[in-house]
C-alpha cells in the first residue's frame, strides 16, 4: 500500500479515513508498535466514538495479536481513561484509536508505552512509520490472547477520590461533551458520587458523525451554543470538553466564559492549599497570572515549552504536582503525569463549593488584571526570520527563547512561536489594559505580516 508519511506527527497518527489511514494501515501501526516498544506484558488498546474508530481499533489488535502480545481491550473510552487503564492496571503500553477534537472524516492512534509515557515523533512515531513503510510483519509462533474489560466504573470511583463529595454543594450544571464520551462518563461520576447538581445536557450522546462541527470549544465559535444555554438555564457553572475530553473548558453564571489561563489558576490555588511548596509547570504563551498565582501561594513556578510530551518529560524531570497549558490540557503527577479532563472539573466544583462564590466572581480578579489576546495564528513564509526580526524590534525587553520567542515589559508580554506542522507563527499576548493589550497586538501583528 502506499503510505501518506505527513500522517505521522509530533504527538500521535491522524489522518483521513479512507484514504490515508484505514484497517490495512492499522494493522501495520500494530506491529510497528511492538517492533519498537517491545512490550513486557498486556497492552491495552481502546476507541472514541468516531464512526470507524473500532474497526480500526480492531486491526490495531489483530497486530498486537499476531506478533504475539497480549492484549486488554476496554471499548469505548475517552483519552484520559485511556492513560487511566494503562497506568492503574500497570500494563505495559496502549494504543487508543482516536482523532481528538478533529472533524468526523479524521481518524488516528495515540501510543503510550508503560507508565503511560508518551511516543513522540522522536521517540516512536517515526520508528512505527519505517517500519509501515517497510512492508515487514512479525508473526510470532503463539499468537498473543485477547481479553475484554470495561474500566468505568474504576475510573470513576478514581477521579471522584481527588475530592471530598460531601464538599460540593447544591448546584445547577450545564455539561457538553461536543458527542463525546465525556457527557455518560459524567453523569456517572455525579451519580456514583451522589453529588447534589441538577444536570443540563448538551450534546451529551455520544455521536461520531459530530452533528453540529467541529468538536473543540477552543475555538470561540463552537462556545456560543454553550454559554447561551447556561445564561438561559440561569446555570451556576457550564463545563465543556472536546471530543475526546482531555480537554475541558468553563463558564460562570451569565454564560461568561473563563479561559483555562484564569480557571486553572484557581485549580493551582486549591492544589498548593492542600500541598504546600510544590512545584508546578507551564507553557510561556501566559504567564503572568500563572506566577502570581503559584508564587503567592508558596509554590515553585517552572516554564516550559508548550507540547504535551515537553510538558509530562519536564513534570517526571521536576517532580511538579501539576501543570497547566492555556489550551485546555491540565496534567497531574498523580495522574501517571497525564493530562485528564474530568479530575479538574471535579476540582472546580469542590472549590468553588468551599469558597462559596461563583466561577466568574473567582476569576474576576485575574482577569481584569491580566487581558490576553487569545492565540492568533498567521501564516508567514519564513518563520524563523520573522522570529529575528521580533528579537531586534524589541531588544531592549527581556527576550525568553523556551519555545518560539517571549518578549516581556512591565506592562505587557507575548510570545511568538512556530507551528509543529504549518508554516504559520502563533501569537498570544497579555497586558495590563484593554487598551494596552490592542494596541501592541495590533503593533506585532503588523511586524508578523510585514
């Protein structure tokens, strides 16, 4: 078969269903993971509700199997309880079939090895690609055995232990899944919790074709349905996931929604409020509020480059309880050093419960404080120039190069940096005003486009 390499990239597979990827190609991503983790033992393999994520999701097996691994198949699952099967039953890697927030037509895989250590393009992902295009096969003399379990109920007696039930208080809630698993995964928290919220759904069946777009609230566009519905229903808190829900997102009362840059800082105060002086990372596209917050509250703040494998390396290399990214993922050293989208929305309920105040109230303070841009992609021919001419125009600031550039004033940032797999820069700016903030966003766009 010929093979589309542009498929493999820096953190998983995804690719178009059938053209570039389907069960031929599956099987071969199969062998090819054997071939490089070599696997001690099960690995577990599991699907997103995506149309023909489990037939996919059963070829991957069929070349576990035949290379003689054994295999856990636990069905439909969201990618946190992915990381959740892998590192709670010790097995010795996975594969999920999956395509994240990505259209309908979009399918994939994400490969972790044990300890739910990620394969990266460096480290995996382009190792399996040569040995796809290889045309070789491992066929071993035993083929490997097969055996089905269902986790659910495990991951959720898991994730509601990161809290204390009898904390959360009386609460009407907005929740959309976008289709995903996320919405039944849930109700069944909130049910085998017996946690007092009155539920309104969205989107909550699970539904591969993904009626309505895009499945990612990152994007503002695909929000306006979901604040509406909490304005309307007069919700105390709206919480919202991509499709394959290790990516969560809030709203306060009025349908305001909060950024992760904001929400997640109140999830670090709770954090350092229960384990004082830890250590906690994040990526340099904000970081204003992420110091204050981490710093005033007795912990260590440690930048690092934005892309879930930096992230989860630095954490392991850090010992960091928790880390924070502004696109939605939040990472936990307790958690196999994973990123999970439902503990932080148990954490939010808990500590808005304890506090007593709602969501927007709780954030108000950071956001006035600091306004951002909202990250602005644009397409340049040479971005590594165009990175140089940001560093002379504003030389005289303090420059950071962790990931792209960070230019820093004492009354606003911003960080510019290139695209894995487009050539295109990616802005995101803070300041100290509205005014402020416009203005210079509007000054590096134009040098970014000149």
């Amino acid at each position: 078969m010929i093979i589309d390499e542009s498929i493999f990239k820096a953190y998983d597979i995804r690719a178009i269903y059938p053209g570039q990827i389907n069960e031929e190609l599956a099987y071969l991503i199969g062998q090819g993971y054997v071939d490089y983790v070599k696997p001690k033992g099960e690995v577990l393999v599991g699907h997103d509700v995506r149309i023909h994520s489990e037939e996919l999701k059963n070829a991957f097996v069929d070349g576990l199997l035949d290379a003689g691994i054994n295999v856990v198949d636990v069905g439909l699952i969201s990618t946190d309880m992915y990381y959740f099967g892998v590192g709670f039953y010790d097995l010795a890697g996975g594969l999920q079939s999956t395509a994240s927030h990505n259209p309908p037509e979009w399918h994939g895989v994400k490969m972790v090895r044990e300890k739910v250590i990620p394969l990266t393009g460096e480290s995996g992902i382009s190792q399996i690609k040569n040995f796809a295009i290889s045309g070789k096969k491992i066929l071993a003399s035993n083929r490997g055995l097969l055996r089905q379990i269902n986790i659910l109920d495990e991951y959720c007696k898991f994730v509601l232990g990161w809290i204390e039930p009898g904390k959360i208080k009386p609460m009407k809630v907005v929740y959309n899944p976008n289709f995903g698993y996320a919405g039944k995964v849930f109700e069944k928290i909130v049910d085998m919790g017996n946690l007092p919220l009155t539920l309104i759904p969205l989107n909550s069946e699970p539904d591969g074709t993904f009626p309505k777009g895009r499945p990612d609230p990152f994007t503002p566009e695909n929000r306006i349905e979901f604040l509406k519905l909490v304005k309307d229903s007069e919700a105390d808190l709206g919480i919202t996931w991509d499709a394959d829900a290790d990516r969560v997102f809030f709203s306060g009362k009025e349908g305001v929604f909060v950024e992760t840059y904001y929400a997640n800082c109140l999830i670090i105060k709770s954090l350092l409020k229960k384990h004082p002086g830890e250590k906690i990372i994040y990526d340099p596209r904000y970081t204003w509020a992420y110091i204050e917050t981490i710093e005033s509250n007795g912990g260590k703040a440690i930048p690092i480059r934005v892309g879930h494998s930096y992230i989860k390396q630095a954490m392991r290399d850090n010992n960091a309880i928790f880390a924070s990214e502004s696109s939605g993922h939040t990472y936990f050293r307790d958690y196999w050093f994973a990123d999970c989208g439902m503990i932080p929305a148990l954490q939010m309920l808990e500590y808005l419960s304890e506090e007593n105040i709602g969501l927007t109230e709780a954030a108000k303070p950071l956001m006035e404080k600091y306004i951002i841009s909202g990250e602005i992609n644009q397409k340049v021919t040479a971005p590594d120039k165009t990175i140089e001419l940001i560093s002379t125009k504003y030389a005289d600031a303090i420059q950071s190069r962790i990931d792209g550039i960070s230019v820093e004033y004492p009354n606003f940032r911003f960080n510019v940096r290139p695209s894995n797999t487009e050539t295109l820069l990616r802005l995101c700016l803070e300041a100290k005003s509205q005014e402020i903030m416009e203005q210079k966003r509007d000054e590096v766009l134009t040098l970014i486009r000149s």
